[in-house]
C-alpha cells in the first residue's frame, strides 16, 4: 500500500486527529522531525513533494558543523561516510603532503581547508533532501508498523530529534573539536626541532666546542675561525686571513728575547696546519628530522653530513654539518645559503 494511502486509511480511523491537523502528511513530518528547526523543514519538504524530485536547497546547520548535525538527525549511514572521508584526507595529507613532500604547515592547512569548504557546501546544499528521503523511510516503517495513527505518530516522536539531544552533540561536539585541535597543535610542535623537549626551535650545541687556545700571530698563518651567530648580519661570518705588515713584524722579531745562535742552519717558518670550516646547522633528537634537512641541504647544492652524538645524559642526537670548506669565503656564502633556506647557520673549524 503507498504511504498517503497507508496515512488516509489511519487518518479515518482517527478523525479527531485528522481535524487537528490540515493534512496527514504535514501531522506526521511534525512528529517526525521535533521541535528543533521544524518551519525550515516543512517548507522544504513541501517544496520537494510539490516537485517531486530531489532540489538544491540550504541547510546552515548542516554547512556549519556537518558531522554533528548528521549525528542529531540520526543519519547514521551518511554520518560513517563523513567521518570516513575526513580521516581518509587527514591520512593522506599527513603521509602524502607531510611525511613524503614535506609540504609546509600553511599549505597543508589550506589543502585541508579547501576539502572541508567542498565537503560542508555539499552538505549545506543537499542536506534538506537527505533529511526528506530519511523521514519518508522511518513514515513508512512507522505507519506499517502501528496499528493506528496514534501509535504511529508516538513512534515516530521517540525517534524525533529533541532540545536536549542537541545539547549533548553540541557538547561532544566541542569536546571532540578541541581533542583533535590540540593534537594537532601537539603535531606541529613536536616536527619542530628537538621534538621531545620545551626548549624554543632554534637549536644550539649542546656541548660546545671548546675555544682553541690564544696563540702567537704566525706570519704568513689563518687566523682561528670563531663562530659569529650574534653579530650583526653585514658583517661576515668569517674573514680571510690577511698577512702581517713588514714593521709590525720587525717589530715582533725586535721584541724577541735573543737566543743562542743554533749551528744547524735556520728553517723558514712552516705555515700552519690547514683548518677545515664546518657551518653547523642544528642538533636534531628525531633520525627523520635530521635526514629531511640533510636532503633540503643537498637539493641547494651544499655538501652535508649527519653526525651521531652522544649528550653526558645519554640522549642520542644528530648533527648536520654542512662541510667542509678550505676557504672563508666558501663557509661564507655557504652560510648565506643556509640562512636563506631559513636555517640556523654557526660557523666551526677543525
């Protein structure tokens, strides 16, 4: 038997019922639905009925907050369908965009931004007529299931959506939204630089090398390297070594105490040994980190290496070094380079 025969047949045997309302149908949406937003629906549905087919609409509950508003209307089906697709998309954004491009943060947030916009817009459109198809479905059940209208309204309002079902999604809802806000706060933090503590990103050694000791000016020699993280940035962060003038050494060679004339024949100063320059980039507490900024660092052309160390507390970090270079001015417009990529760049020697 159809469904508005099925009604008419129960609306006679009811005649009191049938005279509180204006028709069978409008009765049963009404007990169907609840009180939470009941015009918005009954104008929908009389549009649909009245056409027949399925009609764009706008439902700005269901644009707004898509998972809980299917969740209060008992869309079950549609409501696992969702959630299947919003964990889909966080996946493969978090293993494709994150984990193997390694995508920056704001354009992963835009990427997941637009699937959100197109999902919820979907919703908004056609969430009038997923509401119409479900309340047509739980009218026939119902009708089919009583034996008079009575029951079958009753039926339907113990299914109805109510004000204090609302207030449960809408607290859950929340709830679930923060969780989920926080880890991903917790995420983004914990890619940073040494993940598992509170220090800030920008890292520094954690046992630092310790400073040569001063040495006598060597004509002709390099002057030690010393790193130049906090000076200003026009100044460069090493500088090329520059020979002695003759009078200041003339003047290093009158101040010599005298000393006992050798017979073997005098040797020219031997030159000092060469200096390799490293640029340490950062320490990094998690293997992938390390090797990520290892291959960011080598796409620029810059020869690097990760290094395993040891802390006195047992911690295991990785080091990258980008290096070595025979020069100042190498290690110099190396480190341009590296502070370009947004890197942290201090200058070593070995």
């Amino acid at each position: 038997m159809p469904t508005y025969t099925a009604h008419a047949a129960h609306a006679a045997d009811q005649p009191g019922v049938a005279a509180q309302y204006t028709s069978v149908a409008p009765a049963l949406y009404r007990a169907a639905l609840g009180p939470v937003n009941l015009e918005h629906y009954l104008a929908a549905f009389e549009r649909l009925d009245a056409t027949g087919r399925v009609l764009p609409g706008w439902n700005l509950a269901a644009a707004l907050c898509p998972l809980g508003w299917l969740v209060f209307r008992r869309l079950w089906r549609q409501a696992l369908l969702v959630f299947a697709a919003l964990a889909s998309g966080a996946l493969l954004l978090w293993a494709v965009g994150h984990r193997w491009l390694a995508l920056p943060w704001p354009m992963l947030a835009g990427l997941a931004l637009a699937g959100l916009t197109v999902l919820c817009g979907g919703l908004g459109l056609y969430g009038d007529a997923l509401v119409h198809a479900d309340v047509r479905r739980r009218i026939d059940g119902a009708v089919s299931a009583a034996s008079t209208m009575r029951e079958a309204m009753e039926l339907l309002q113990r299914q109805a959506g109510s004000r204090r079902r609302l207030l449960w999604v809408a607290v859950v809802g929340a709830a679930l939204a923060a969780a989920a806000a926080w880890l991903a706060f917790a995420g983004a933090m914990g890619d940073r630089w040494m993940p598992d503590t509170g220090e800030p990103a920008s890292v520094a050694p954690s046992a630092p090398e310790p400073e040569p000791a001063p040495q006598p000016p060597v004509v002709g020699g390099e002057q030690p390297v010393v790193p130049a993280a906090d000076q200003a940035p026009v100044q460069p962060l090493l500088q090329e070594p520059e020979a002695e003038s003759e009078p200041e050494v003339a003047q290093a060679q009158a101040e010599e105490p005298p000393q006992e004339k050798d017979p073997a024949p005098a040797r020219p100063p031997q030159r000092a040994a060469q200096r390799r320059l490293y640029i340490n980039v950062g320490l990094f507490a998690d293997p992938e980190n390390a090797r990520r900024t290892q291959a960011r660092l080598r796409q620029a052309g810059l020869p690097c290496a990760v290094e395993p160390l040891v802390r006195s507390d047992g911690r295991r970090l990785q080091r990258v070094r980008v290096g070595p270079f025979s020069s100042a001015a190498q290690a110099n417009a190396a480190v341009a380079k590296v502070r370009a990529m947004g890197l942290e760049a201090v200058a070593a020697a070995q």
